[in-house]
C-alpha cells in the first residue's frame, strides 16, 4: 500500500490560529503577526491541481516544527524533518487524482502556531504503466534471481533517474546491486524492463522487500506514474547445478552440499543455420532457471515440417534455463546417450526420475553453469545476466551507480 505511516510528531503545542486561503499549487501560511512562529504549507489550502511531483513541503519560520500529520485515506504519509527542524518534506511522491489534508504546529517563543491545508493532486496520468513486478508476491526463488520491474511502454529517457531513485528495495542482508533498463529486443519477453541484478548471488534464506514508489513521478509533459507496486518474496536455500559437456555429468548441490548427480546428454551441434549460429549447441555460461512445463511441445527454431531437421515431439518435465529452447528435460530417445555422449537438440536430456525430481526441487533463479561446449550464452538470451561483469551491469543505470539493499527487519 501507499505511504506507511511516518508522523513527524515532536512537542505538540497548542493551536492559536487554524489554515485557510490559498489556492492552485500555491502555499498556506498562518501565524507571524503577533510574534508567533510563521507556518507555510505548500500546496496551498483548496488547491484542486497540485503537481504530484513536487510533493508536500511544510516550513516554519521563528521557531520549529513539533508535528506534522499529512494523509492520505487516513494513512499517515511518510516524510524527513530537516536536522534545523524548520522545514518537513514528503519522502516519495503523491498519487494523482487523490485528497490530502494536511496539518503542522510550529512552537517558538512560548508561542504556537498551527496551520491546515486540503488540497488535491491532478488527475493526468501515463500512459507508461507498470504491467508487472517479478518475482510474484511470496515466492520463493533461487540465489541468482534477478528483479523485474516491467512497464507497458518504454520509459522516457529523462524519466528514469526518477523511477530509480523511488524503487525502494530490502533485503534481511543488506546486499549490493545494480538496475540496468533493458530495451524490448533485450528482454527476455520483449516488455521494457529496468532489472536489479546483486553483484555476487544472494545470501540464502532471507526475505526481500521491492517497492516501486511510481505515483506521481512525471514520466511525460504533464503526466505522472499511476500507482505504486510492491512485492514481497523469499529467497530460498542456495541451489546450484554444474553441467559438463565433456564428462556428460551434471551436479546439484544444496548450500554446498552434493545432493544428486546424473549423467545427461547435451546438444550434439551439427546445424548451423544462416545466422552463423548452430542451433543444436548448448550454450556455455551461466544460466538461470525460469519457467517450467509439465509438458512442453519442442520443434526446431527457423524450421517448418519437411524441412530437414524438423521436429516435434512433447516432453515431459521440462525446466526452462534460457529463451533458446534450452530446458532441462525427460530423455526421450536413445538412454545410451546418457553419461556417454551428447544427442540432444541443445536441451538438458536426463532420466527421467531426475528431471521430475529437478522440476519439483528447483525454484526460479537457480544458477545452472554449463559448461563444454562451443557456443557461448549471450546475456540476453533468456535471463542470461550474469554473463555480463557486475560494473558493466551497472554503467547500464541511469544513476550510474550500484545500490545497497536497506536491512529489513520485519
């Protein structure tokens, strides 16, 4: 939900003079006159088209503020008290098309003075919305998953620093990362997307807390974020899997520990199509896991029946590892192929008890690193990101600098 309550509630004084006046996106100021300290409030009592954007400010002049209550539905609205105690400020953006009432007391010279201000914000949102935030909320996901923050349309370019500046995000650890904003031909589901990838793979076991404070941020002439987004999600234990292409062996481990090993069959290459690429290679690197199937229909990139190659079979227990048609999957042909060498179309061929253990054991985001064979992941192919070096991950944020996770503690 919007805004927890903050109240800036210092030594509460008695009221001598109550707001009025004001209008637009000006200010309200009660007091001065008589000696009393001066309580100005912007926006302005009655104003009916605040900007979103610029938010609450509340000053005082001879003497300091001792409480301030801005709401919103009743919800205390968060802001930061200036060290001087003479200025509050809201902390994130207001919602557009919403009410806020608003009261401050100043105290100085054995004096108060307290002032009031109703306002509402305009209703002009963007047309850039934000369609979803990954992981989804209480789930629980492997140590190399990354954050996704996805909208409906790319977000201007002038706009981003902003949208990064209010995603808000907590982790039990603290941990360090970096959001790097992907075009739609670098997504893995072609939607705009700023992602949060930590430098080294989460500290297992803990909780993460995302929240994108998008309401009221100008993203267009006039026009502000809609809503905020937030999503709570656990990190599970550390899962790692190893694949070699030359031993045709894969490894899992849990939290360092070996837990299953079984020899697999991987892509055996041949079919290297007019984009240089030979679709029946495994690509080399580190991946993650993402979504699975219990049945998953297979056929051959670039190929339609009667072509040579051309395949279409359903697997079963298929977990998906990248946008390539990579999965760890059933075995369907010859089990000689397994341990021995690689027959596979470029997936993850395993025995059957192994793949249904995999695609009930594993959650999304666990790292999967293959390695043997002659085609290299490309960091864009499915979610590939930590084939890319952490600080050139980072030049990718408009703030151009890596963040630390705030510690949550509840």
């Amino acid at each position: 939900m919007r805004r927890t309550a903050l109240v800036m509630a210092l030594v509460l004084g008695t009221a001598t003079a109550c707001g009025g006046g004001g209008g637009g996106g000006g200010t309200t100021s009660k007091g001065g006159d008589d000696g009393s300290p001066k309580v100005t409030i912007s926006p302005a009592n009655g104003a009916g088209d605040a900007r979103p954007d610029s938010g609450v400010t509340v000053k005082a002049a001879g003497g300091t503020l001792s409480q301030v209550s801005v709401k919103l539905r009743n919800a205390e609205v968060p802001g930061r008290l200036s060290a001087d105690k003479t200025e509050w400020r809201s902390t994130w953006t207001l919602v557009p098309g919403a009410r806020y009432q608003v009261s401050a007391t100043a105290a100085g010279k054995g004096k108060n003075t307290t002032a009031t201000s109703a306002f509402r914000t305009v209703r002009a949102t963007a047309a850039t919305k934000i369609t979803n935030v990954i992981p989804s909320e209480n789930e629980t996901v492997g140590t190399g998953m990354p954050v996704f923050v996805q909208f409906s349309k790319p977000v201007p370019e002038k706009a981003r620093a902003a949208v990064e500046r209010g995603i808000e995000i907590s982790s039990t650890t603290p941990t360090e990362g970096a959001w790097r904003w992907l075009a739609p031909n670098e997504s893995f589901n072609g939607l705009p997307s700023a992602v949060f990838r930590p430098r080294h793979p989460w500290k297992p076991r803990q909780r993460v807390s995302v929240t994108v404070h998008y309401a009221g941020l100008k993203i267009g002439d006039s026009v502000f974020g809609d809503k905020d987004v937030t999503r709570r999600f656990r990190i599970g234990d550390s899962h790692t899997i190893n694949v070699n292409a030359s031993t045709h062996k894969l490894v899992v481990k849990k939290n360092g520990a070996t837990v299953r090993r079984w020899g697999v069959s991987l892509g055996a290459g041949g079919d290297r199509q007019a984009d240089g690429i030979d679709h029946l290679l495994t690509t080399s690197g580190v991946h993650l896991t993402m979504d699975r199937s219990r049945l998953e229909r297979m056929r051959p990139p670039g190929k339609k029946k009667g072509d040579p190659g051309w395949y279409d079979e359903q697997v079963p227990w298929a977990t998906r590892i990248s946008n390539s048609g990579e999965y760890i999957h059933q075995n369907m042909d010859d089990p000689t192929c397994l341990g021995n060498r690689n027959c596979s179309h470029g997936c993850v061929r395993s025995p059957a008890d192994a793949a249904q253990w995999f695609y009930h054991w594993s959650y999304r985001g666990d790292l999967v690193t293959i390695t043997g064979t002659k085609r290299s992941l490309q960091w864009t192919n499915g979610w590939g990101y930590w084939q890319m070096s952490f600080d050139k991950w980072a030049k990718g944020s408009v703030l151009g600098k890596p963040v630390t996770t705030a510690a949550l503690t509840r």
